[in-house]
C-alpha cells in the first residue's frame, strides 16, 4: 500500500490487516506513555483546503503519538489565498521533504491527482476529497462496527481482531448525495461482507446509485422495523453544499427531521444491540435529536477516539517498510495504479 | 541431515528443505529446564519476577519456561512466593529498522495484571543476534513502566552482536556464520520442536532477528 485514495481500493484481507493494526494501536492508547517511537524523523503534512475539526486533529494526533512531526497546511492564510495551483503547492512539499501528505479538498479526485502526477514522492492520504471519499472514516466506521457487533466488547480494543463483518446489517441515513462518508461506507463495508440499506429522500439520492452494491430505501420507519439493522449510521445534512435553506433538496428542516431524523420514538424500534452512529458533527435536531446522539447506544465519541488508532495504523502502513521509491507518473487521473498492478 | 520436518496447516514459518537439526524436542526440554532453575536461583526465588516473551517465539518459550518455574515451586513445600507470571511484548513498533523491511505485522503486547513497575523482568526470545530486538524490547518497557531489573534469557545465542547487550540465560551457544539462517520451530505453532541451521541465502529477503 502505497496511497490510500479510496476505500474501494481496499481487499478484504487488506482491509481487515488495518482494522488489526488499527486494535494493537487502540491497545496502545490505554497506556500512561501513549506516545509511540515508530515513526520518528519522518515528516506528515496535512493539507487541508477545506474547513475540518475533528479530521485535522485526529490525523494531527495519530501522527504526534507515533512520533512523526507534524506541518499541518491549511488553504486559509496560505499562498494558495493568493490563487497558487496544487502544483505549486505540492511541489513546495515535494521540496520539504514530506513523507506523507494527508489531503483535505472541495474537488473529487484531487488527492488522486496528487498521489499520481508525479509532483510528489510522499505517501498520499485522502482526508475527504469533494463528494467522492473519505477512506478513513469509513475504516473507523468499520473499526467501530466489528468492535461492538463481530467480537466481544469487554475485551475492549482487540476485540473482534481477524474478524469481518460478516452478515451484518447497516442503515446509512440521510445525505447521500453530498456524502463522501456513505460512498467510502458503501464501499468498505461490503467489501467487508456488511450488508448496506442507504435511506434518503429521492432528491438526496445520486444519480446511478443502482450501481452501487446496496439497496436504497426512501422510508425510515420501514427500513428500521423490518431491516432490524445492526447499526444506523445518521449522515450530516450538509447545508453548505446545498445553495439556500436546504436549497430545494427538501421542504423544511422539520419535514426533513420528521421523515428522516432519528429520535427517540425511532431508536425504541430498534433491536436491541443495534448501535447509533455518525460521522460528525451532529446537526442535533435535524437529522439526529438530543436522545438518541446522547443514547447509551450512540458510539458517536467512541468513533472519534476509535479515529486516532486507525489513523495511526494507515500511516504506519504507508511509511514504513520498503516501498519503490521512485514515483509512477501517471497522465490520466481515472488509471489507478493497483488497476496498473493487477 | 537426519531430522523430520513435517508440513501441516498450524506451520508459519517456510518449512525449511535444508538445514542442519542442532537441538531436538529433548534438547530444547533440557535447556528450558535448566533456565528456569537459573532464573530462580540468580533472583533467589522468583516473588518479583515477570516473564516477557517477544512475538513470535518468545511467547510459547515464557509460557513453558513459566510452567517449569511452577513445577519447581511445587517441589520446594518452604517457598512461598507467588507463581511468576508471564505476559507478551511486541517491540515492532521500537524497532530501528522499520524502513528495510517489508511492513511488519505488529503483534501483541499483553502485561500481567501487576505491571512491570518494581519486578524483575526477564525477557524471553528464540534466537539471539544482532541485539537489535533486545534494544528494541528495553525502549518498550521503559515505556510501560519502570522494572527494578530486566534480564534476558534466549534460547538460542548465535553471536554477532551489533550493540553491547549480553544474555543472561542462554539455551545453547551456536556459533554461527552471518549468511547462514537460524530457525527455532516450537509446538505451539510449527507443530513439532527443532532448531535448525540452513545454509546460506535460500531465502535472502526474510529479515533475521
């Protein structure tokens, strides 16, 4: 592994040696000296073009507790205000000698284009590119599910080690559309044996989502009562990618949190090992009321500190261990190299 | 070239085609035995001792050096001190070499319920070599806690040694040349107990410890 772009570049065995890394990483986390030496003197920069809290600090701490130093870039207050290109800017790296770039940007595909246009020598990580991925959410996402659903959860965080998520049953609600989380969910999870119903309203359905492996449903209630999911993971309505006041993708905020948001009523349809997700942050109200993200079933924080020790893990999967050093240049953005590979 | 390496489905390591058997289940039973008598007559008991096994190897060798230390105890009605335990530690991630391998996986760390802090612990590994592992194993626990005393038993010390580092039960001295392998296969995981020497370069890209 070289990059990690997209989750659906992921094996089954591949991503099942992440989520293993990712426990021993999580093990380590519980200690008095949380600290790690592995990846000492290396360099990870994270370029975020785009605003993000949670994702910024959760890479910034997974690499400070393995050591690596840490340049965190952000669009704001940068040469790239002054209208600079991603070029410059990962030339720039390039001449700094970062080791890993961690990519945050508003445009699909630019960490792939990063990874693979020869700019860079650095291992490329998508942190959340457009509509399109968000890998490491997803691989915490996964992290969190076989945690609580495929092993024991008193043995804490090795619990469920080796295993997939085999048979298991996964809601994912709300925002479709605009969600790179439920694009890299749909991917991982499946690949991870996971079975995945996407509920929306049809106007935050994409386009060719038929292709996608999972089924769509556009009522809640019945996906809940007859689904019996395992776990329901409630998507942010991202109003700033839609143009007004929910920009015509719905009537009004408490149509949108009637039809599709979950609170209490709906939380006590569920099974009763059936765990409460979402990425973050909470839009409390519309898409995820006060009791249910406040539920003893909502793993919610867990998902974030479960963010740092997969993190973790990824960037030791990508910096170290001997990799060809000199870069593929590759002309086109849609060639992957592992379709290169294969 | 008189040993029997069987393949079966448990095998982790390459069965090795060649090689040279120089201890056998008996040897290596011996060996065990006579660190554990060691362990207990350096420490003068064993009431503060903790047996740390290195992933892979060390780990099956601390639980067996673990219940002969019991079996010891068992025959000397007068001690009263408590059974010592025997936990796991993965030192990949203090290794100093993380950059000319292929990615390791990294294994496991699992301390006794009472820690490290205060004990003497004793660190169990297959083959002795370079020292780096060693050097690697000293960084984690001085991170896990702080030990009164750490001492080292091996089953196996090859010589070649790249740092100041000395063990203190050995199973057998080995001389070795560099190019040549080292292999320890125990029960628990390759199915039967053989420590065989291979000759040079059958397998040039595995890493040694």
């Amino acid at each position: 592994m070289k990059h990690l772009l997209s989750a659906a570049d992921l094996t089954r065995a591949e991503a099942v040696h992440v989520l293993d890394t990712a426990a021993e990483m999580a093990a380590t986390q519980s200690r008095e000296i949380k600290k790690l030496p592995t990846l000492r003197g290396r360099t990870v920069v994270n370029l975020f073009f785009e605003d993000s809290t949670r994702t910024r600090i959760s890479f910034e701490t997974a690499a400070k507790r393995l050591s690596a130093d840490v340049i965190n870039f952000s669009a704001k207050g940068s040469s790239v205000s002054k209208g600079e290109s991603l070029k410059d800017t990962a030339l720039t790296l390039q001449a700094m000698g970062a080791d890993a770039v961690v990519v945050r940007h508003q445009a699909s595909g630019a960490p792939h284009l990063l990874a693979h246009a020869g700019w860079l020598d650095a291992a490329v990580v998508n942190a959340g590119d457009g509509t399109h991925q968000h890998p490491t959410q997803a691989l915490l996402d996964a992290f969190t599910l076989r945690r609580h659903l495929a092993g024991d959860p008193a043995l804490g965080a090795t619990s469920g080690v080796g295993a997939d998520l085999d048979g298991l049953h996964v809601a994912i609600v709300g925002d479709v559309l605009h969600s790179r989380v439920a694009r890299s969910n749909v991917a991982l999870l499946t690949t991870l044996g996971a079975h995945v119903t996407l509920v929306a309203p049809p106007t935050l359905v994409p386009v060719g989502v038929d292709t996608w492996p999972c089924e769509v449903s556009y009522d809640l209630d019945a996906t809940l009562a007859d689904g019996k999911p395992d776990a329901v993971m409630m998507l942010r309505v991202q109003r700033e990618r839609m143009s007004s006041s929910g920009g015509g993708f719905f009537p009004s905020p408490l149509e949108y949190s009637r039809a599709y948001g979950l609170d209490a009523r709906r939380l006590a349809i569920l099974p009763e090992h059936t765990i409460v997700m979402h990425p973050g942050p909470m839009n409390r109200g519309l898409e995820i009321s006060a009791e249910a993200a406040d539920s003893p079933r909502a793993v919610i924080v867990e998902q974030v500190a479960n963010g740092v020790a997969v993190r973790m893990a990824v960037l030791y999967l990508l910096l170290t261990g001997q990799h060809d050093a000199t870069p593929v240049p590759v002309t086109t953005t849609t060639t992957r190299t592992e379709e290169a590979h294969a | 070239m008189s040993h029997d390496l069987r393949h079966d489905g448990t095998s982790t390591s390459a069965v090795p085609t060649t090689g040279t058997v120089v201890l056998g289940p008996t040897e290596i039973q011996r060996a065990l035995t006579r660190i554990a008598h060691e362990i207990v007559e350096r420490n003068k008991g064993t009431g503060d001792v903790v047996l740390l096994g290195i992933p892979t190897r060390g780990v099956p060798l601390a639980h067996r050096l673990v219940e002969r230390l019991t079996a010891i105890a068992a025959t000397d009605p007068g001690s009263a001190d408590p059974i010592a335990p025997a936990g796991e530690l993965d030192v990949t991630m203090y290794r100093d070499d993380l950059r000319d391998h292929p990615t390791r996986t990294i294994g496991r760390t699992q301390l006794p319920p009472g820690g490290v802090d205060g004990k003497v612990v004793v660190l169990v590994d297959d083959v002795l070599y370079s020292g780096r592992t060693i050097r690697a194993a000293l960084d984690a626990i001085s991170d896990l806690g702080r030990p009164r005393a750490v001492q080292l038993a091996t089953l196996v010390d090859r010589g070649h040694r790249e740092l100041p580092i000395r063990p203190d039960f050995v199973g057998k001295n080995l001389p070795t040349s560099h190019t040549e392998r080292v292999r320890v296969r125990l029960a628990e995981l390759d199915g039967e107990d053989a420590v065989v020497i291979q000759p040079a370069a059958t397998t040039p890209t595995e890493g040694h410890r």
